[in-house]
C-alpha cells in the first residue's frame, strides 16, 4: 500500500472504533477503542463509511455485505480469515477491524492484553430469555451442561471491566433474596443460634463470599450476601421481638432498641410487589423510614464497573393514620419505626 492511499484510507475511517464481537451468544469483547462509545455520522458524509467484517468462512457472506451496503448507504465488508491470521490481527492491528466475529476458544489469547472489555450482563435485553446453556452452564431441567473443551460458561464472564481473567459464574442479586431468609431465620432463632454469617469473609473468586477483594488492586465490592450482612448489621435492636402476623411471601424478623424497632423484610416473590401495614403492640407508632435494595433487574450483576449497585435506597415512610410499605419484588428491607407508649 502507497503512503498516499494509506493517508486516503485513514482520513476515511478516523472516526472509527473497533467492536470485537464473540461468536459465543452471551460473549461479547470490544476493543479498546471504543471504551468512549461510538461516533456520530453525519447524512452527508455517510457514504464515505466503510465497515470491515472479519472471521470465519461461516459468517462472512457475500450477499449479505451486498445487501447491507445496499440498503444502509455505505460500505460493508466482509472478510474471512482463519484463526491464527485473525488472532494476530486482533492483537497487532485491532483498529483495521470494526466487526471482529471471534471463535469462543480464541478469547484464551486476548485475556490479560487489554483486549477485550466485559459488558454488564443486564445490558442483554433478552438475557433472562437466552437459553440456560449460555447462561448457567445448564439443559433446561436442571442437567449440568459438561464443559470439557471451550464451553461457553468457560470463557463468557469475567471477574472485572478490564477482562484480566475469567470468573466461573455471574454475580447476581436473586441470591440476595435467600440470604435474607436465612439471615431471618437466625434471628428468629437467636435463643440458639449465637454466631452466624451468610458467607465467608473475603476472596479473590467465589461468589460464597461476602466480598470480593481485588488483588494486587482494583476496586473491592460487596458481593448479594455482603451487601444482605451489612444492611441488616446496621439496623438492628437489642432486643427481639415476636412478628404476630405478615403477609404471604413476606418474611419478616423483629427486633427493637428502647422505642425503636426494626424490621428485616425479605419479598419472596419474584414478579410482584407486597404491602404491608405496621403496628406496634403497646406503642403508637410515631414516624418510620425504609432503607431498601430493590434492583430493577432481578439478574442484576455487580462488578468493579459497579461496585456500589446493592447500597440500599432510603425512603420515608409516608405520613398517615397507618403508616405501610409496599415491599418491591425480589427486594430484601430494613423498616425502622419510631414509636411511643
């Protein structure tokens, strides 16, 4: 290639970024070009526009180019290559590809290089309808799937937004919900049960820990448990006290401080919301408040990309003769109630 053309082909594409696309379905690495997000094109200058496909014979068709370019007004470009030209390529020259169509087993080689970027699983909008293979490592009743050679759950998720290494599973809240129902039943039970914990402490992997520590650095976070641990730890009464009635799906521990009482609430329903009224044996209930972690997304994940996405949301409770809560689905509370005699 001449200087001049080579000069003509970098003035075409300097608003380029690089999107690696793994083959796998929940896979998904982008170069890290594009880490800024992508740019914008103006009508005019469009057709000036060239897309650049690369990978396997099975994915780059003719036609499909042909129709594409047809339709979308600028170019796109299919090419195929093998694997050991596509490797080195996506290592050495990231940015001549804008669509990188990677085989599962290659992204061995980009882990650790600065590669590839994981993107948060709750950015799938179908991601809860995606087959449980990809997602769980598991056939629909339940069966482990054998991960012997590249299985997706093998190579699919990462420990961290850099993508230094793989995790063995995603992180997510619905455990959250079950570490609050046992985290209950300890206390209901705190006659016997002396010392008790969700999960062990810290780790660098695990997701039975409560938090995940990055080593040698990186941001530490609080996994389902960890945030569950703390929450209820910093709102809870020296005392315990006896939850006469709760609705269905609602599990309920009581404890209190002088006059003040605390509710730890966990909502067993996974699609629906729960209201509750509140009252106090013997007291008025004066004011109250609930610190609640609800995710919108009942697969919400955490990670360094978002440490901070299971801190609990403070609400007050609203002013009336009776004061109530509507408990949201899958979330896990701590209703605090100032009361008198």
């Amino acid at each position: 290639m001449t200087r001049e053309s080579e000069d003509k082909r970098k003035g075409k594409i300097a608003r380029r970024r690089v999107l690696n696309v793994a083959a796998a379905g929940a896979g998904l690495a982008v170069g890290s070009g594009l880490v800024r997000g992508f740019p914008t094109i103006w009508a005019q200058n469009i057709k000036d526009i060239k897309l650049v496909q690369v990978g396997g014979s099975y994915s780059n068709i003719v036609e499909i180019a042909n129709q594409a370019t047809k339709e979308l007004n600028f170019t796109v470009e299919m090419q195929a290559i093998d694997p050991d030209a596509q490797t080195n390529r996506t290592l050495t020259q990231p940015k001549s590809i804008d669509i990188n169509d990677l085989g599962t087993f290659l992204l061995y080689y980009f882990v650790g290089r600065n590669i590839v970027q994981p993107v948060p699983v709750n950015k799938y909008k179908y991601w809860g309808e995606t087959l449980p293979i990809f997602t769980k490592g598991e056939y629909a009743d339940g069966r482990k799937v054998s991960t012997q050679g590249t299985a997706p759950m093998k190579i699919q998720y990462y420990d961290s937004k850099e993508g230094k290494k793989f995790a063995t599973q995603p992180t997510e809240w619905l455990t959250g919900v079950y570490h609050a129902t046992v985290l209950n039943l300890y206390q209901r039970h705190g006659d016997r049960v002396k010392i008790a914990t969700a999960a062990d402490f810290n780790g660098t992997r695990w997701t039975t820990n409560a938090l995940i520590h990055q080593v040698p650095a990186g941001v530490s976070y609080l996994l389902p448990a960890g945030a569950v641990m703390r929450l209820f730890k910093n709102h809870n009464g020296d005392q315990a006290v006896a939850v006469k009635s709760a609705p269905t799906n609602l599990d309920l521990a009581a404890s209190r401080t002088g006059d003040k009482f605390f509710i730890h609430a966990a909502n067993l329903n996974y699609s629906g919301s729960i209201e509750a009224t509140f009252s106090v044996t013997g007291r008025t209930v004066m004011s109250g408040r609930v610190l609640e972690i609800a995710p919108e997304h009942p697969r919400q994940e955490i990670s360094p990309l978002n440490p901070a996405v299971f801190d609990p949301k403070e609400h007050k409770l609203p002013a009336g003769e009776k004061l109530k809560w509507r408990f949201p689905a899958r979330s896990v509370s701590v209703v605090e109630l100032e009361c008198s005699r």
